[in-house]
C-alpha cells in the first residue's frame, strides 16, 4: 500500500498529512512527525511513504475547521491506524461536539468501558489524526488540561479557537 505524504499550511503552523486516495490515515505537526511514523509502521509497516500533493478534501476541511466551520471535518474520510480499542476509542471522540470538553472518565464511561478509564487515556493520546479525531476536547477530572500527544500548548489553542466560535 501506498501513501502520501504532504504539508498543509495553517494557523497553527505547517501539518503533515499522510493520506490514501483520498483517505486520511495521519495528521501531525511536523515536530512530532517521527512519532507519528512510528505508530504508523507499528500498525501498518507493508504501507510506504511517498511525497505528494494533500488531497483538496483534506486541505478544504481543515481551512473550514480553523475559519469556525467544524462540520467540515465530518466530511472527511478517515482511517487511522490502531487496535480495534483505540480505534473505538477514537469512534467516540468524533462524537464529542465542537468547543466542548469531557473527561476521560466521562469519555471510558461514554464507551460503556467505565474502568477503563487509563486504557482510554493511552489510546487518545496514540491519536494519529489530531483535530479531525478531537483528542484535545478530553480533560482531566480535575478540570486540568491533562496532557496532549502534540504539547499542551497547542491543546489549549484548539480549546480557545473552539470556544472563540462557541460563544
């Protein structure tokens, strides 16, 4: 299998977007790039990387998602590779709505899996498609803002973007 990788501009700075087709198996930026091949490799390693254009999609979703159009985001193809729990894990996320935030304990309680609470935690934070799967909306239980795969910084300025088109 074959994907491609390419670099976006945006607000937030220059993303890689590793995709097939069409399809967006990865998003990162590019200072956690190494990391997000890692995962990739893990799950996929037959897949090869090539360099290439992002798909119009993909980059049309993203420009709507930081211009305060979230639904854009729901419009894309996705398939990120993980366990079938992260995978699920991140199924939920998707459901969380723009400029909210929950738990990871209300996320492990959401998915049903209420003592699962750590597994859930780990399996958000091996996100490899940022944004599109909001990772950042999940907190600690203490209102903290926990941790974030791509620096806590860049959390708290999704949530402020969110919140600034939120009311």
């Amino acid at each position: 299998m074959r994907w491609t990788r390419g670099e976006l501009d945006t607000p937030m700075g220059n993303l890689c977007a590793i995709t097939h087709d069409d399809t967006l198996i990865a998003l990162s930026w590019l200072d956690r790039v190494d990391a997000t091949a890692e995962h990739l490799k893990r799950h996929r390693p037959a897949a090869r990387l090539e360099v290439g254009p992002v798909p119009e999609t993909v980059d049309w979703a993203l420009t709507q998602y930081f211009s305060g159009e979230p639904a854009a985001l729901d419009s894309l193809r996705i398939d990120p590779p993980g366990t079938d729990f992260q995978r699920a894990v991140w199924r939920a996320l998707r459901t969380i709505p723009f400029g909210t935030v929950i738990s990871y304990a209300d996320l492990a309680r959401l998915m049903r899996r209420p003592r699962a609470t750590r597994a859930v935690a780990n399996a958000n934070g091996r996100n490899p498609i940022p944004i599109v799967i909001p990772c950042h909306r999940v907190i600690a239980s203490d209102g903290s803002l926990g941790g974030f795969s791509s620096g806590v910084e860049r959390k708290q300025i999704l949530l402020s973007h969110e919140r600034t088109f939120t009311g």
